[in-house]
C-alpha cells in the first residue's frame, strides 16, 4: 500500500502519526523557510527587470504630459518627453515597451485610415525611439483599429458587423508601416480570424523576415480594459458597444488553447494572455500544454485596482505590485506587460 507520501517514507507504509519514524514532524517546510538566505536559496520562480514590457501612451505635438487620472502615476506623454522615460527603462534592464497612440479626434474615420498613414503619431515615435536607442530597447506595437476609428471598434464595420477579412487586409498594411518604421515586435490586438498568418506573410513580403509578432492569442472581452480606453480616448468612441464578437468570453477555456495553437501555426512567435490576474489558469495551460514564449499582460483595470486600494491605504502598493507580477511567473510567464514597470525594475535592483 502506498501512502500519500511514500516518496518520503519509501518502506510503503502510508503517513499516519504511528508510522512515522523519529519525532513528529518529520518534514518540516519551514526549515527552509527560517531565515532570508535559505529562501533565496529555496527559490524557484524569479522576477527580474527583464521580464518586463512597458507599456506607454503616446501624445502628438511637443513638450506635452498628461496624466491619465484613471491610471494613477501614469502619464501620455509627447515624444519628445517620451524619450528620457525610455532612457530611465533602459537603465533599469526593461528590455521592451509598447506603444499606445493617442489619436486627435479629427484624425479618426470610419474606416481608420490614419493606422495605414507612415508618418502617423506611433510611426513618428517608433523612428524617434529607435535612431535616439537603437537596438538597446525592444519596441511592441499594437495592430488593431480601436485608436484610429470614429466608432472604436477594433476592425471595418460593414452594416453594424465587424468585417474580418477587409480588417485583415487593413491590418496587414498596419503592420508593414510600422515594421518601415523600426518597430521590432507587431503584436496584432484586434481578434480577427487569420491576421497572423496574413501579417506574417505581409511582413515578409516586404522584407521584415525578422520582425517578431507577440499575437494577443487569447484576449478576453473583459471589463478591465476601461482605464486604457480613457488613456487611449476610445471610449467615448466606442460608447456602449462591446467587442464581444471578436474577443473571447471571459468563460472560455479550450477556447484560448485553440486560439493560441492557431496563431503559433500561422507564424506568432510569442503568445499573449490578456487580461492577466482574471487568467492565471490560462497563462498556465498554455505554457504547460504548447511549451512556447508566454506573455502576459496585467492591464490597466489591474495596475487601477491595486493603485486605488493602495492610495486609500488600504493595500501595500508595492508588495502587492510585486507579488501580483511574481504570480505571472508561477504561472508560467516568460515576460509580463505591465504600467508597473519601471517601478518593479526598480524596486527589483533594490532588494
Ligand atoms: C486595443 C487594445 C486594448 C488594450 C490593449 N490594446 C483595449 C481593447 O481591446 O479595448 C487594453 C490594455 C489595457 O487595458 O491595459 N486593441
């Protein structure tokens, strides 16, 4: 008969009190735990600077900061101002951010034209980013619709629907624009069946054999999203919409594993979970069951919560910071997009 710790006591016998050889306990887990330097040594799941994407928000114009009030100690920031916030991500080992234009209202369509125009705001930064850093920093652009549209949807309407392949076609010349203008990773955000594939080959095409795509493989049409919407100015375009008819429902499964698959065969090279706390199990599934790079992003509703109950005194912001962003790695992150950011790297170098 084999007990529930046969491992520890291999004569077979199952662990009762009785049967136990020496003193109870036998295994204590808190030898371990006594003192600082016997956890270090017991750890086995880090969190380092370099697991970190920065997400920030892009202003047009010059010298202009605005904080976004639903996103507490987060700015939009001018490319000019956006420059030195870069400088402070590399310092600190943030190997990438990703950029998130904020569109003028009088540049938004229907149709989004302004996603597809070279020298858009997010072309504009992309440039400034990489001939003031070079390679020295990553740089994630996101291809959907959403901050270009005058109804804020993710994708072409046609009679109140979300036209997928026309989106595709759009998306892909997204891609390409800002693959010429030195983005790194195209991180494809809109849902839409098959733009990874097509994105791919587009890219290709072009000549950007090695422009990583990070596809938002399982994205959940979730409630956490507000704060980027007001950051992003989309929410007063999207008014009362949803965007349940390309994202998932929050109570998708399998559904997220297969989305994920699809996205690897067409040709991501890292894929995202989104939101993240609400989808631990998910982050897990996919980094235990297909074994490929895994991002995760803590969006803005999750960085808001902790910063609302932590200005109210009632939560430790910090320690919740970090150990919010440590669970990403149990569960099985390999990087993680989060406003916490340059904070956490901070705080990392620190302890
Ligand atoms: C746009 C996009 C969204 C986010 C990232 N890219 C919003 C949305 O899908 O409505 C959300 C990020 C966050 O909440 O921090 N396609």
């Amino acid at each position: 008969m084999v007990g529930p710790c046969h491992w520890a006591f291999n004569d077979g016998a199952p662990m009762t009190f009785s049967s136990q050889r020496g003193p109870f306990p036998h295994t204590r887990l808190r030898r371990l735990r006594q003192a600082a330097w016997s956890r270090e040594l017991a750890t086995d799941r880090r969190l380092a600077p370099g697991d970190l994407i920065w997400p920030l928000f892009v202003l047009p114009g010059k010298n202009a900061q605005q904080p976004v009030s639903s996103l507490p100690d987060v700015s939009r920031y001018s490319v000019d101002l956006l420059l030195p916030q870069i400088e402070q991500a590399i310092a600190v080992g943030i190997p990438a951010v990703a950029l998130f234009p904020v569109t003028p209202s009088e540049l938004k369509t229907e149709d989004g034209r302004e996603a597809v125009n070279p020298g858009n705001l997010v072309c504009t930064a992309v440039e400034r980013i990489r001939s003031t850093f070079g390679d020295a920093i990553g740089i994630v652009c996101d291809v959907a619709l959403d901050p270009y549209t005058t109804h804020g949807q993710d994708g072409l309407l046609d009679d109140g629907r979300i036209a997928n392949d026309a989106t595709v076609q759009v998306l892909c010349q997204q891609a390409v624009v800002q693959a010429a203008a030195g983005c790194t990773v195209i991180a494809p955000s809109d849902m839409m069946d098959g733009r990874v594939g097509a994105i791919r080959r587009a890219l290709d095409e072009a000549g950007f054999h090695d422009v990583i795509i990070m596809a938002y493989a399982a994205k959940y049409a979730s409630a956490f999203y507000g704060p980027f919407r007001d950051a992003v100015g989309s929410q007063q375009n999207l008014g009362s919409a949803d965007k349940k008819t390309y994202q998932m429902q929050p109570v998708a499964f399998d559904e997220a594993l297969h989305e994920a698959a699809l996205d690897l065969r067409e040709g991501a090279d890292i894929v995202m979970v989104k939101p993240g706390l609400p989808y631990l199990d998910i982050v897990t599934r996919i980094k235990s069951e297909l074994a490929v790079p895994t991002a995760v992003y803590q969006v803005s509703g999750e960085y808001a919560m902790i910063c609302a109950a932590a200005q109210h005194g009632w939560l430790d912001r910090q320690a919740c910071m970090l150990e919010s962003l440590l669970s990403f790695r149990r569960a099985g992150a390999d990087m993680i997009l989060t406003y916490f950011a340059l904070d956490a790297a901070r705080a990392l170098q620190a302890s």
